[in-house]
C-alpha cells in the first residue's frame, strides 16, 4: 500500500480484509511463538487431517475475493490445494530423507513457493494493493509444510527475540554499511537524501518492514535453504550459493527490466544476512541485519 493516498488505504480496512489478515497471521505468530506447541498440536492430528488442514488457508482468499467481487474457483481450488500439495511432498520427504540432508522434493518444493512469490504468479488473483495476501499465504503454506510436517530443524524461526539476536543482527549491519554505500553509490543505485523522518514514521517502518518483508524472506532463504544446502555443500559453499539466489530474486525488483545493481547488492547483502543467520542459527537475528539495511536504504538512500 506504498504511496497510496491516505483515504484509499483506510477503505482496504474492511471487516472481511481484516479477518482475512488475522487469519493468515496466526499460523505465522503460532508458529513463531510457540513452535514447541504448533508442532506437539500438528504431530497429534490423524495423518490424514494433518495433510489436509492447509486447505483451510483458501479461506482468507474466500473472505478478500468475495468482498471485492473478484472471487474465482480456478483460484480457490489454487488455494485449496497447493498448500496440501506441498504438505504432501514434505511428508514424503520426511520419510525418504529422516537425517534431513535434503531430497529433490525439498527444492521443488522451494522453487515453487519462491518463484511463485517472485514472479507473482498469482498475484491477479486479488485486487489491487492486496497482493500482500498471497505471499503470507504461501508463506504460511511453507511454514506448515517444513516446520510442522518435514519438522526441518535447525531453521531458528522464532520471535521471541533475544538482546544477542539484536548484537549479532546490528553487527553485521555495521559490517555490510560501508560496502553498500560504496557499492551503491558508485554504481549509482543509491542516492543519498538528507532528510530526518518522523521517529514514528522511522519505527513503523522498520516493524512493518521486519515482520512482512524481512522474516518472511529470511525464513525462506536462511532457515530453509541456507540449511538444506548446508548438509551438502557445508557452511560456505551453503552461504553463497544462497546469496547468490537470494540476488537472482531482486531482478524485477524496481525495474520492468533485469536490475542486475540490486541483484549485486542483494547478494552481497545475502551474505551478511548468511552469516547472521548462521552464528546462532536464528532467522530473528537476520531479519534484524535485513529490516535495519531495507529502513535506512527507503528513509535516505532510494
């Protein structure tokens, strides 16, 4: 909702909307909460329920479509059975691979949800400025099929943030800052604006930026392939090789073409973001690294 005027954003709140988002936000939250419980209450469900139940997360697709008279089946039944499709595959793979050094199915698994996300696959299902939607769906529909089905360890996604997670992710900021700006501003992707914002304005935006841009995206390229790719390639060719992607997923990013700049700042973001990650293997820590890094570059560097 970038750059909407005001009285535009304030009609997207509406009841339906609104309980859509409260829907998508609890397995998310329960998840980053209460991991220990989320997975104890999935682990009890019959086998055939715990496969099924991410069906459930068509609802908020049900509740936003039809209060903007866009609903669509084709979309509903997307909705319906990708989540239980990928909940599926993961169970699979939880039997084929129990020492968790990565299958096939994993990857697959990976590249639909990312590229989904990235390419904005679905995107047209909903209406303007609400596409935020489906990327919370799919995330919810990952979060589901690894942390509670394949039961993934090592991923660290928790929200219960510690003062170390803020020391680790704020040192590496540090690290990544000086190479950035000369990166930035000699390939003249920054541009520096001296401004002082609003400290509201400054704080909202990097909550905002935290919860629906960083952990969702330090979830996906940290706890889950930065630690599958670990157990194959160890920890450097690990943390690379998923910078690397993680660059290659800002190439429409701000641009109708390949924004090759930000794919080269992006991966040697991805880097420090790794490495915040990996210290003690929690995705808070790196999302705290990303949320600080994406705030001072939209407060004074785009």
């Amino acid at each position: 909702m970038e750059g909407m005027p005001f009285a535009d954003a304030l009609n997207l709140l509406t009841p339906l909307n609104d309980t859509a988002a409260l829907f998508l936000l609890i397995p998310y939250l329960a998840v980053a909460f209460f991991p220990h419980v989320a997975g104890e209450r999935a682990r009890a469900l019959p086998t055939w329920l715990r496969l099924t139940a991410p069906a459930l997360l068509s609802i908020p697709y049900i509740l936003v479509a039809f209060g903007s008279h866009v609903f669509r089946w084709e979309w509903f039944f997307l909705y319906a059975l990708l989540p239980v499709a990928v909940a599926v595959a993961l169970s699979q793979a939880a039997k084929k691979d129990p020492s968790q050094t990565g299958t096939w199915i994993d990857f697959v698994a990976l590249a639909v949800l990312g590229l989904a996300v990235d390419l904005r696959w679905f995107e047209r299902a909903w209406p303007a400025h609400l596409a935020i939607f489906n990327k919370i769906l799919l995330l919810d529909a990952g979060i589901y099929g690894f942390l509670l089905v394949r039961r993934l360890e090592g991923v660290g996604f928790d929200l219960r943030l510690r003062l170390r997670d803020f020391g680790i992710g704020l040192r590496e900021v540090a690290f990544y800052a000086p190479i950035a700006l000369a990166l930035g501003l000699g390939l003249g992707f920054l541009h520096f604006h001296p401004r002082w914002p609003a400290p509201l304005h400054a704080a909202m935006a990097w909550f905002f930026t935290f919860f629906f841009i960083a952990m969702p995206e330090e979830l996906f390229f940290r706890g889950w392939l930065q630690n599958l790719l670990e157990k194959r390639l160890g920890r450097y060719g690990a943390l690379l090789l998923s910078a690397c992607f993680f660059g290659l997923a800002h190439f429409n990013k701000r641009t109708a073409v390949f924004n090759w700049r930000y794919v080269i700042l992006a991966a040697v973001a991805g880097l420090f973001y790794g490495r915040a990650w990996r210290r003690e293997r929690r995705v808070g820590a790196s999302a705290i690294t990303h949320a600080t890094v994406d705030t001072i570059w939209s407060l004074w560097l785009l």
